[in-house]
C-alpha cells in the first residue's frame, strides 16, 4: 500500500520545512513540496508535527549479554518492541564478555530472525577476546561472504575482562576488518569496547602511529565510562576516528557521565557532532566489580535509554537536528548503511513522528507501521501483550 504523510515537518536529519512524504515498497518514493497526484493511497495528515530519521543503535546485545558472574547472570534477549517502541528501525549486534556459550553463530542468527520480524539488523563478527570468534574461521571472510556481518567487535581493551592484546595483534585485526570492507563494501571497522583500565585509549592512539590504517576503522564505545576517556576521545574524533557513548542510567556517585551530557561537552570543545555517536548496549549487563574483579551488583542495558538521551538533548537546548546526529546520520555515515539515517527519496521508509514534547507517536520500519499513535501494531513472535513496556 502506498502511504501518504502530508503536511510533515521534516527533519532528515536536517530542517527541510514542510513535505509530503509518499511511500511505498519499503521505501520514500517522493519527498515533494506538492501533494502527489494520486489516490491509490493511505493518507495521514501529519498537521505540521516533526517527521525525523528512525534511529540506529550501533551497539546492543540482540542475543543478550552478561553472565559475568555465573550462568544465571546471562542476559534474555530484547524483544522486537524493545527496538520499535523505542524509535530503534536499525541495530547492530554484538557478542560481550561471553562468546563462549554464545558466538557468531547465534549472533548471525538472532539478526536474520529480527530482519524476519521487520527490524533492519546487522551484527559484528567476534567478541571481547582474540583470537576471534568467527563463522567461517577468518574475520575477513565472515565480513565478506556473510549479509548481516559488517565489521569486528566489540574487542575489550583496558579491561580486565579482555583477552589483553598486544599492538601487533590489535593491528592484524585491524587490517583484517578494514581490507573486508574495501571488498565487500561494508563498514570494515574495528569495534573497541573500553574498559576502565589506566591504558584507556593507549593501543588506538600507537596503532594510528605506526600504520597506514584510516583512522575511522577504529570505532570505540563507553567513552563515556570516565571523564578521562571522554577526553581522550574527543582527541581520537579530532584524527578522524568515530566515537560512540553509551546511553546508560548514571548515579550521582557515578565517575560516569551522561550520554547527552557528554555529547554536549564534545561539543562544547569543539568536536565534530558528525564523528560522535550514541548507543544502547541493549541487552547488555551493566556490571560493577570491586577490587578483586569480582561483580558486585549488575543493571541491564536497554534500547529506551536511547531515546532518553535524544530527549535529554532537546532539554539542554541541543537544536533538534544536531540531537538526531548521534542516532541517525553519524552511525549510517560510519557504517555504511546507505538509506538509513536520513529522510532521502529512494531511501529506506525508517521514520519517527514525534509529538510536541519530543515523544514518538509512530514508528515506520521499512514502510510499515510498527507504532501507530502510541499503539503497538507489531510485536515479535514470542512476545505477550506486556512484555513491550518492561523496558520502555
């Protein structure tokens, strides 16, 4: 069915003003100023309310997390809803501490079986440690030869969680990512999860100065885990590299900061909003350990406290199209998902209409409703009818 929104103020993710967004086969087929001259349509009179991007989370646990202290500790999988009702149309999947009991394999999988269920998902071949968990035995060919794979990672470094690499072994991965992408025309990065470690940034910051590889294979995540890492990272952005915070519950007592928080710092010193980006951890487990590396009490990633930060933005007087950058436009750019992230003709029919305070109303993915005036249209197959609002 084709579907009409008329009269939609367009942020895509840049203020075009008023259009008339036609759509059809998944995709935007017109973007106009003029109503299109047809009546084989649904119209829905979007009354000058916001039409912007779906969001991407670049890094979530879409076979679960955790298990950092025992088999029990294991995190479920987020459901379909999860993603939708939090504004998700795209994710990226990756394997954390335990790619043992769970590898790529099941990654590959739980990706394939939300694209099934209407959700655009890739995932990373590998896990914390190396040498890395793969399908076919090498990461370049996982990247190659298979659909959803689109780089490595998340690789721990500065964590006492990590399998320790070395910079020789940190660089062969590296390359290995960064020629896949050359061939097969995917992302190729090198995903990093950050640790707490006194190393911080150390490895990526010796790899850029000993080799010929682009800065922006290297991609690493939680900078905003400690101040310090923050601001070693917005030197990292300043070499070309993309960064990525984590949208996750911060305490006042917490050496943490605030996704939004430290996206507006970025900014304020200076860095380019389009190097910086925001993600879930969806499904991870959020740990804390004591001195002994034992964990002491555990929260859980989840796919709202995206949507959180957007509008935690919007609060601090981020310009709406500068707070949609991190969520749409950045991690499309860095990861090579072409019509994803932006509201282009031809490009995929991923959008969010948001009401006047900034809340989603409605969801398209790839053409189809998954939210529909805040009403849930779609779930996944195994989902009872309260199993969407745990984590919203």
């Amino acid at each position: 069915m084709l579907i009409l929104l008329k009269n939609a103020q367009v942020f895509a993710p840049e203020n075009i003003g008023i259009r008339h967004l036609l759509c059809g086969g998944g995709r935007v087929l017109s973007l106009s100023k003029d109503l299109p001259n047809t009546s084989a349509m649904l119209t829905i009179d979007c009354e000058g309310r916001r039409v912007v991007p779906g969001f991407i989370d670049s890094h979530a646990h879409i076979t679960g997390g955790g298990g950092e202290a025992g088999f029990a500790t294991r995190v479920p999988a987020p459901f379909l809803s999860h993603y939708t009702c939090a504004g998700v149309t795209t994710v990226v999947g990756v394997l954390g501490t335990d790619d043992t009991t769970r590898d790529t394999r099941s990654l590959v999988a739980s990706a394939y079986a939300l694209r099934e269920e209407g959700l655009g998902a890739f995932c990373h071949t590998g896990g914390y440690h190396l040498p890395a968990v793969t399908l076919t035995g090498r990461v370049k060919d996982d990247i190659v030869f298979i659909d959803p794979v689109i780089g490595v990672g998340e690789v721990a470094i500065s964590d006492h969680r990590s399998s320790q690499p070395t910079l020789d072994e940190l660089l062969r991965l590296a390359s290995e990512a960064h020629v896949a992408g050359l061939i097969s025309g995917k992302a190729g990065i090198l995903h990093l999860h950050l640790g707490d470690g006194e190393r911080g940034l150390t490895l990526i910051r010796e790899s850029l100065a000993v080799s010929e590889l682009p800065p922006r294979v290297f991609n690493p995540t939680h900078i905003n885990r400690q101040p310090a890492l923050l601001e070693e990272s917005i030197g990292l952005a300043s070499l070309g590299s993309y960064v990525d915070a984590t949208a996750f519950p911060v305490d006042e007592a917490d050496d943490a900061i605030a996704a939004d928080v430290a996206f507006v710092q970025y900014l304020d010193a200076g860095g380019d909003p389009g190097r910086f980006s925001i993600s879930s951890d969806g499904g991870g487990c959020l740990p804390v350990f004591d001195d002994a590396g034992r964990m002491t009490h555990m929260d859980v990633g989840r796919p709202a406290e995206l949507t959180l930060a957007f509008q935690q933005l919007l609060t601090q007087g981020v310009p709406l199209e500068t707070a949609l950058r991190p969520v749409t436009s950045t991690p499309a750019d860095l990861l090579r998902l072409n019509g994803r992230g932006r509201i282009v003709e031809g490009g995929r029919a991923d959008l969010l209409v948001l009401d006047d305070n900034h809340q989603i109303s409605d969801v398209m993915v790839n053409g189809e409703w998954h939210l529909r005036d805040t009403r849930l249209c779609k779930r996944g197959r195994f989902e009872t009818d309260t199993d969407n609002t745990q984590p919203v």
